[in-house]
C-alpha cells in the first residue's frame, strides 16, 4: 500500500483517538454539567450535530480546494473546538461546551472523507484494502483513546477531564503536521460538455440506498448503544476506569478488523461481509440483554465494533461504485448526509432512552434496526450483484 494511504490513515487514528476519548468522556461531563437530566448526552448530540452540518460542506468544499486543504481546514475547526471546551470546563459553562462539541463534530465531518480520499490514491482493485487500512489505524485510537482519558481525568486539580481536551488540542495539531508531508493525486479536469445525473437518481439507485441503508444502521446502532454505555455502567456501580477499558475494547473492535476486512470483501464478496456485520451486531445485542456483569458489557461492546466495522467498510466499498467521477462531490455529500443525519438522532435520543427506558430496553429497540438493513441487502441482492459484477 502507498505512502499516502499510510499517512491518512495515521490522521485518521489521530483523529480517532479524540473520537474514542470524546466517547469515553463526554457524556460523564454532561452527567456533571447538565441542567437536566434528560440533556446528559446533549453535548454529545451537539458533536452530531456538527458532523451532519459539515457533511455536504465538507465534500463540495474539498471539491473547490482540493483534499489536503479540507482537511487542513477541518483540523483547524476542530483545534477551535477543543479550546472551547478547554475553556467551558474551567468556566463550568455547559452551553459553551455544547458549542464545543459542536465545532469538534465539525472538524470530525470532514475527518469522515479520509477514507474516500484513501480510495481515489488507489486502482480499483486495492480500494476495499485502502478503506480496511484507514479505518486499521483506528487500532492506535482504541488504546490511546481510554488510557488518555484515564491519565487525563485528574490531570488539572478540581477540574476533571479538561487535561482530556488539551490531549486532544495536540492531536489535532498531529494530523495537520502529518498532512504536510502527504502528496495527494491532482484534482481531475472535468470536461465541459460532461453531464451527471441529478442526486435523486443516484440515490435512488439500489447500489446506492443499501450501501446507505447498512452504513446507517450500522452507525445508528453502534452509537446508541456505545454512548449510553459509559452511563449504564456508572448506573450499576461501576467506576469509571473499568468503563474506559470497555470502550477500549469496543474501539479494538471497531478497528482492529481494518488489517483483514479488505481482503475478505475480496474473497467474500460485500454483501457476504455486510451480513455477516448485521449477525455480529444481533448477538452483541444478544449479550447485553443476557446481563450486566463487566464481561457481558466487555463482551458486547467489543462485538458491537466488529459488527459496525464490518457493515461500514462494507457499506463504503460499495457506494464507491454507485457514482461517476464527476458526481463524486454530490453523491458523497448526499451519503455523508444521509448516514449521520441519522446518527445524531441517535445521539440526541440516546440520554433521554437510557434515563427513561434504560439500558433493556434500549437494546430491544435496536433488534428491529438490524433487521431492517438485513431485509433490504436481501430483497436488493440479485440486483446488487450484477451491479457489483
């Protein structure tokens, strides 16, 4: 694999790392901030919030300024966000935070293009690899992530956590070091007399709806169940190091698949390894509902990001065969929009189901979800396949 998709992957895990640490401690800080209750994982969806605002920015803009640029400009806003926050902690503001983590969300949109950044550095033959080795680097965030947020809770006496968000201001600064040195491919000339199908039709495609469909669902579950962990477990008496190694766990299962999940979409086939996601996602559900011990959770989170890895690499080989050249800037937009519009519902509702519902509950709403995305990959399969083919 080249260089570049070496380097990108690297900032994907920089950027990563502040995903997983943002994870580990965002909605504690909410649980100590938060006027209500029922806004504990606010900040959270706020973050959300940011990466939707930033999705179909984020690729047009690229599309204008080339790659190494938007992403130049993602870090920066996400540098912003990290001071804000540094500076709402200090202040005890939770409003402040919550635009925060608006701005970090932000920088986070445009992080989520690295991958398709990875894909157009190869032929087509290496693109489901190069997607496997970017979100591989991932694994670097699954130790860092936790452990820098256990190092960092007491760092600053009085203040906990705000040591965590200063470890992320450096991790921005990382990424933006590291872009320096990669050579991205030239903006290809788009010929004039070109003409590209209106987004409607691309989305409608049903290349295009299941890979949505599965990256959708994949990240909805994951989300809701990833974010409403840390509070099910302080719910149930358990400290917050043994809640950090749990996500430790879900994030080594989230990434560590990255080194093989390539090449078993290409022994496999997609479709083959999307399921297969779905099936992993049903049983880590499976365990939750079976108990709450810290191996059910450890268990369960680690199986969680296995399931997401496998559905999302999957969902995003196969969008990447859903567009032309000249309708990549739209049709990512629309994907990018589509998938984590979802994903800051669940972010926002995730709180309010584990204050009102809980934890049980919530696992059964999820069931139907992955049922969903199974039932769709199979009434499109026959003609997902001559697609593929």
């Amino acid at each position: 694999m080249n260089f570049g998709v070496l380097a990108l992957s690297f900032c994907k895990a920089l950027l990563s790392t502040g995903n997983v640490l943002l994870v580990a401690v965002t909605a504690l800080i909410g649980q100590t901030m938060s006027p209500d209750p029922a806004w504990v994982t606010l900040p959270v969806a706020f973050q959300f919030i940011g990466l939707m605002c930033a999705t179909i920015p984020a690729s047009l803009i690229m599309e204008k300024i080339g790659r190494k640029n938007g992403f130049y400009l993602g870090n920066a806003l996400g540098i912003v966000g990290a001071l804000l926050c540094i500076q709402a902690l200090y202040s005890a503001s939770f409003w402040l935070f919550c635009a925060g983590t608006f701005f970090l969300g932000i920088g986070i949109g445009f992080g989520t293009l690295y991958r398709f950044a990875a894909v157009e550095m190869c032929d087509k033959p290496q693109r489901a690899r190069a997607i496997s080795i970017i979100m591989a680097g991932g694994v670097l965030a699954a130790i860092a992530g936790p452990n820098l947020a256990i190092f960092s809770q007491d760092l600053v006496q009085d203040i906990p956590f705000v040591g965590a968000f200063w470890g992320l201001l450096i991790l921005y600064i990382a990424a933006m070091l590291v872009l320096a040195v990669v050579k991205f491919p030239p903006q290809p000339q788009q010929e004039p007399n070109v003409t590209t199908r209106p987004v409607m039709d691309i989305i409608l495609q049903p290349i295009f709806m299941v890979s949505v469909v599965a990256a959708m669902v994949s990240y909805v579950v994951m989300n809701l169940l990833m974010t409403a962990t840390p509070l099910a477990m302080h719910h149930h008496g358990y400290h917050f190091a043994q809640s950090a190694f749990v996500i430790e766990l879900h994030a080594l299962g989230m990434f560590l698949p990255g080194f093989f999940t390539g090449d078993l979409i290409k022994r496999f086939g997609t479709l083959r390894i999307l399921l297969l996601g779905a099936m992993i996602m049903l049983t880590c559900i499976g365990v939750n509902l079976s108990g709450e011990t810290e191996l059910h959770f450890s268990v369960s989170l680690f199986m969680l990001g296995l399931g997401w890895n496998f559905m999302f690499v999957s969902a995003t080989h196969l969008v990447t065969d859903a567009y032309s050249e000249a309708e990549k800037p739209k049709a990512q937009a629309a994907n990018e929009f589509l998938v984590f519009s979802m994903v800051t519902i669940s972010a926002l509702a995730s709180g309010w189901l584990e204050a009102t519902l809980g934890w049980h509950t919530m696992n059964l709403i999820c069931i139907p979800v992955v049922l969903f995305a199974i039932t769709v990959v199979l009434y499109f399969h026959k003609r997902l396949v001559l697609s593929i083919a």
